[in-house]
DNA sequence: GTAGTAGCCTAGCTCTCCTAGGCAAACGAT
DNA sequence: ATCGTTTGCCTAGGAGAGCTAGGCTACTAC
C-alpha cells in the first residue's frame, strides 16, 4: 500500500480550500480524509481534533490575509495606503469566504498572541501614521477602522445589504470617503 | 403519561436561552430535547430540521433586538438617537450572545424579507433624518454605520481588541463620536 | 362515548468524532 | 543486504447527533 505523504499542512491546505467551497460549517474530519483517499482515523495523527483543524484555517487565513494586505500596502501612505488595506481585505474575504469565515472563532489568548493577527494591528497603525494620531486616539481608530472593514465585508457576505438595490461597491468606496475623513480630522476630547 | 405541551415557540425560546449560555453551535435538537425530558424524535413534530430550529432563534433574536431599538429611539433625534440605537445593539449584542451569533447564519432572501430586519433598516433610515442626508448617501450612511456597529460589536465578542489594554468602552464612545461627525458632514462626491 | 387528530414514543438508520490497537512501509545502522 | 525502529495508515468500535417510519396514547369534537 502507498502511502498518502499526509502532513498538517497539507491537510490545512485542503481543509481551508474546501472551507472556501462548501463552508468552514461543513468541514469535517470525515470529508478531508475521503479527499485524500484515507480513513479519517488517520487523521488524528496529523490533528489533534476536528476543532484543532479548523484553527489551523484560521491561522492559515490570518497569515495569508496579513501577506496580502502587506503587498498592496507597500510604498503607499495616506488615503491610498487606507484605500489598498481596505481592498485587500475585502478582496481576500470575497476571494475565500470559507477561510475568512475561519478567522472568526475564537483563538484562545496564546495561539492568538502567536497568530498573524499582531501583524494586522501593526499595519493598520502603520496607515495611520498618515493622519498623525497619537494615543489613545491611535488604538480607538484602529479599532474603528477594524470594525467597520469586517463589518462591511460580513455583512455583504451574510446578504445584510440585499434588500437596498445600491452597488455595494458604491458604499464601499463612500465609508472609505467617510473613514478618512474622520482619521483626517478625528473628534478626540 | 403527561403531555410536555411542546410548541415551536416554547422551542425557541428555550433554544435562544440555551445558545446563549452554551453557544449557538452547541444548540443541538437532542439537547434541546433533554431540557423538556423528551426524546429527540418528538421535536421534529414541531420544527422542520436542525437548521431550521438555529433560523427560527435567529428571527427571535432579530425581533427582540429591533423592539429594544425602537424603544431606546423612542423620543430621541441626532446624535442622542445614534448613541441610544447604538448602546442598544450593543447591549443585546453583550446580553445575548448566542441570540446575536444565530443572527449571523445567512437566511434565504424570502425569510430575511419576513423577518425583523427590515425593521431595523427603517429604524437607521430614522436616525439619518437628523443628519438631513438624500439618497443614495442615506443608504451609503446606513451600510457604514451598521457595518460599525456590527464590526465593533463581533471583534469585540471573539476577542480582536484583546491584544490593546485600551478600555474597549472608550473606544466605542469614541466610534460614535466620530460616525456622528461624519453623518454630519457627510463626503458626498 | 367514540372517531379522529395531535403529541410523544421506540426502533433504527446514517454520519461524524474520536480512541485503541495492529500491521506494513520507509529508513538508519550495522 | 537485513534487521530493528519509527512512522503512517489501517480496522474495529463506541458515543452522540440528525432524521425517518411507524406505533401508541392523550386530548378534542361531535
């Protein structure tokens, strides 16, 4: 009998292309396995569980996210770098809605301190040292930022916005009209 | 033997109570089924499938939240109704997290035009009157704000400001200072 | 009081997750 | 070359979830 070469990453690897075909919902440790043509017992000695599996796509998502919003944010400053940040990520999301959706768990506090995550909070600071923020307003706008990107694409994505005939990408381009504006002149106390 | 006296409104909103203490993953038919000492089997008398028991916490959840909306705007306009419908969502959102998650799960176009949502959209629309915005910078205005709002609220939940020992409190007063500053001086093109 | 329906039951299938223990392929050392 | 040793995948099987089919019983209407 030939063997299967399974290691972690392949198996994420496939895990998180699946997740983009069928949902995160309905990646199972049976399905996988049957993709490589293998039982699915055999998976455990790749994987801890099946909740492990899905953290791995997570990370695996946070990572890949983070390189891209890297690459489009690279020699930019100002708008422009907020503009390109804000369309990667939007782009990455539509791209793969299954590895995004996978980023939503929860990461416990230490494989969160370990995950790319950090490298998101960096880069979005980085955009704002355009705007000349200075803390505490920095961490609020950041989170600002954050929020309204991931609550924009969740919200497209979960059909939030269908029942309003106007382009998505018409508003999209408008809160980002809207969030610079804020950033170049931020309301702090 | 006694009756139980099952109906799909008394499932419900044991479902809703049960996803917000033990997560709406964990809110299983057989579990539900457990907390009426009855079997599994006779819950299917009442609801379709699994899915479908997860859709109707969802519509439970958007009516109860679009009521406690509506009763914080109540006699309120600009940026007090802002701060009122946001702190309101946020609530539910901190209240019930099981409700607020099942809200996430993606209805089929005719059940979503059924539900509360529609309510909520209009409730926004509300709000924006105080900030004299026409079409389509009005529905732009309502995407970003809910996109905040709901970003916030879910970063918040799975734990995304957690690596900022910022106040996350703070940060949101912050937030709706600056949604309200550029609701009232909205970019339009 | 009896017919009919509504409400809950048991039995049983499929599927997923996961563990324990077995066997064979790959590999390093002699 | 061959002989352990490790590594990788296997079979077997149990627990629990989802769901269906069909049976029995408590109410309800007449």
């Amino acid at each position: 009998m030939a063997r299967a070469g399974l290691t972690a990453e392949r198996l994420t690897q496939a895990a998180a292309d699946l997740a983009d075909e069928v949902g995160v919902e309905n990646v199972t440790v049976a399905a996988l396995a049957r993709q490589f043509g293998v039982k699915d017992a055999s998976l455990y000695f790749h994987l801890r569980n099946a909740h492990d599996l899905r953290v791995r796509i997570a990370l695996l998502a946070l990572a890949e996210l983070a390189d891209r919003v890297a690459e489009a944010l690279a020699g930019r400053a100002g708008k422009d770098a907020l503009v390109a940040f804000a369309n990667a990520y939007r782009d990455y999301a539509r791209r793969h809605p299954g590895r995004y959706a996978a980023m939503q768990i929860d990461l416990d506090p230490e494989t969160a301190a370990a995950s790319a995550g950090i490298r998101h909070a960096e880069m979005t600071r980085a955009i704002l040292r355009g705007y000349r923020l200075s803390e505490p307003d920095q961490t609020d706008a950041v989170r600002m930022m954050h929020s309204t990107f991931h609550g924009f694409v969740s919200l497209e994505r979960t059909g939030g916005f269908r029942h309003t005939p106007r382009p998505t990408d018409e508003s999209w381009a408008r809160a980002l009209d809207a969030l610079d504006a804020v950033l170049s002149n931020w309301p702090s106390r």
